[in-house]
C-alpha cells in the first residue's frame, strides 16, 4: 500500500477524532476565514484515505464472498459424500 505524503500532511492515519481536532490556521491578519493551501491540503488528505479505505474495505468483502462460497461449497460436497454413504 502507498503512503500519502505532502509538506501538510498528519502522520499515521486519520480518525474520525483526529479530523476534528486538525487546525486549520487563520488566514493573515486584514484576510478573514482560514488559509485555502492549508484546507485544500487537508480535503485531498481526506480523500486520499477515503479512497485508501473503501478499496480495504471492497478487498475484504471481495474475500469475505470469496471465503462464504468456498464454504458453501465445501458444506454441499460434504453433505452429499455423507448421504451417498449412508445410501
């Protein structure tokens, strides 16, 4: 997996609890509201692991599918050796 790096961005990965407590510095004085570098930094940030994160997420339901099937399977072919045993 790649590591997202910028001069802005957090170190290790972001937590609900970590978004909110981030700080998005002011802008200089005479300007109002905060420094758009900063908050575009932070929105690719959050995007970047957003897509990190549900590509994890769709892998792991790929193989959550992928492990239910195998079993499934499994179980039939049991069931059938056991009943053609008993027959």
């Amino acid at each position: 997996m790649t590591v997202y790096r910028s001069r802005h961005a957090l170190d290790g990965p972001l937590t609900p609890e970590r978004i909110v407590a981030v700080p998005i510095p002011l802008a200089r004085r005479g300007r109002r509201g905060y420094r758009v570098d900063e908050v575009d930094a932070l929105l690719h940030r959050l995007a970047y692991e957003l897509r990190v994160r549900s590509r994890e997420r769709d892998e792991a339901r790929a193989e959550n599918r992928r492990i239910k099937d195998a079993l499934r399977r499994w179980q039939s072919a049991e069931a059938s050796r056991r009943l053609e045993r008993v027959l």
